[in-house]
C-alpha cells in the first residue's frame, strides 16, 4: 500500500491531502468526513460545508439514515463525480439481503455508482456475514461499487472471511484512536493488504485532554485534534473526524500540513490504554433497521 501526492481540488492541493492506494488498485483520500450522528435534516448543509473545507471523502452508513442528505449535499455541491469517494455501509439487519440493501443505498445517495462499500459489523451471532461478503463480490464485479470492505471485524473474523472470499477486502474500519490503538488487529489488516480506517478517531474528544497530545499542539501552535489526525495519517491510517461546525472542519482537515516526527508519534502511541468507547464486536447484534 502506497501514499502518493495526489490531490483533489484548489483547497485539498494546498493543503496537501495523501491518498492511499487500496488492494485493487484506486485511491483514497486519507483525511475524510464522517457523518456518524449527523441529524438526517442538518445533513445537507453540513455535508456541503464539509465539501466547501475541501473534503472529498464522505463516509455514511444506511443506519445512519442521512443517506439522502449527503446525497443532496453531492447534487447540490456542482463537484464532478469523479472528484469525490463516497462510502457506505451494509445495516447489521440486511446482511442476508445484500444486494438489495446496496441498490436501496446507491438509490438513496442518488449515486451511479459508490466508491466504498462496508459490512458495518460482523454480528457473529447471526453467521451471516460471509453470505453477505459473497453478495458484495458480485456487486463489485457488476462495477457499481469501486471497492468492498468490512468494518468492526476482529482478528477471529476476518480469519473467518478471509478463508471463504475470492476478493480479500480493501479496507476495515474500526474504532481506533490514541487510547484504543488495537496495534494487532491493525498490523494484522495491513499484513493481507487491507487498508485500516480509524473511527471515533479522537476517542469521541477524550482523548483531547491527554498531557501529551496538548503539550504537542502548544508546541505545535496546533490544535489537540490536528495533532492526533496527524498521528493518524504518520500511521499511514484513514481516518474520518466528525464536527458540525465549519470552522473546527477547517481546522480538522488542516491536520493534513502536520507532519509529526518520531518522538512526537511516540508520545501518542504511549497513550494506549485499552479504552474502548464504543460496542465491542465480538458480542454487538443490534440490527440497525
């Protein structure tokens, strides 16, 4: 997996976002927007505020049912298609339906075509998610999805997957931030090619408040969650931060100019503390409908 220079638009050239090139192939930008809790009737105008900071990656979900905003947010921005990376993710409840769950997604995002789509959690308790991944590689070789990927997969679920798919998926996106680092599962995504996207990047704000992360922004003359989006992207990891307010969007997207040098790395990586904030995947079964 490669960081390569490239860059989207007049805002994202200077400030210089990497993309990464995924296990088939196409690029990602690695600094995205999350839309995670975002209400489904504020999602438009954030989505375009998001797009106006010089986002170009945004990343929903059909359980988060603002689909349609970010959606409109696309129609609405005038930006050409091919400018920006659209993910979305499979409900818990629909994995034995796949195929029509993603149509029902891409019909929703008013899309041709979506750039990324995710199994949102392995629910081992339903045995359904390699039927589901079966599903996903056909609508991939259909070519309405540019890439497929799971999300919450642990280590014991990916082995399962892994052992059954013909496509090995592009990226996992799991809870990982400072204080929840989950160096294995991560070190053993990248070892298949399977990029690693960070969500709650910033440990839901905790995280802000360590000693060392606000003495690194003071020094810096950065703010605490630049520093830690920047330990993200040193990391080489996707990471997508969340915020309503255009200016702290701005300020997110700007980590992008840090570069963090290997003291500086260090001390964030001594935060890990096991501290997970969200549900643990190996037992979540909730259905999302």
């Amino acid at each position: 997996m490669s960081l390569t220079p490239e860059s989207t638009n007049p805002a994202a050239q200077s400030l210089d976002i990497p993309r990464l090139t995924l296990n088939n192939g196409i690029t990602i930008p690695q600094l995205g927007f999350g839309v995670f809790q975002v209400p489904p009737e504020e999602t438009q105008r954030i989505v375009e505020d998001a797009l106006d900071a010089g986002y170009r990656h945004i990343d929903t979900a059909a359980a988060y049912r603002n689909e349609a905003g970010v959606g409109a947010a696309i129609a609405a921005s005038g930006i050409p298609r091919e400018e920006l990376f659209i993910t979305t993710k499979l409900r818990n409840g629909e994995q034995g339906n796949a195929h029509e769950a993603f149509q029902n997604s891409r019909k929703t995002l008013g899309l041709d075509y979506v750039d990324l789509y995710l199994i949102h959690w392995p629910v081992p308790s339903q045995g359904l998610y390699t039927e589901a991944w079966k599903a996903m590689e056909k609508i991939y070789a259909n070519s309405q999805v540019r890439a497929i990927g799971v999300s919450n997969f642990l280590e014991e679920h990916l082995d399962t997957l892994l052992a059954a798919a013909e496509i090995v998926p592009a990226v996992n996106q799991i809870e990982l931030h400072p204080t929840f680092q989950q160096s294995a599962l991560a070190a053993k995504c990248r070892s298949h090619g399977i990029a690693v996207e960070a969500y709650s990047p910033l440990g839901q704000g905790a995280d802000l408040n360590a000693k060392s992360v606000t003495e690194l922004a003071e020094h810096r003359g950065a703010t605490p969650a630049q520093i830690v989006l920047a330990w993200h992207l040193a990391a080489g990891t996707i990471v997508i931060p969340k915020s309503a307010d255009s200016a702290r969007m701005r300020e997110n997207i700007a980590a992008a100019s840090i570069s963090l040098g290997p003291a500086e790395i260090e001390a964030v990586n001594a935060l890990e503390a096991d501290a997970r904030v969200g549900a643990d995947p190996a037992v979540a079964a909730f259905t999302q409908l």
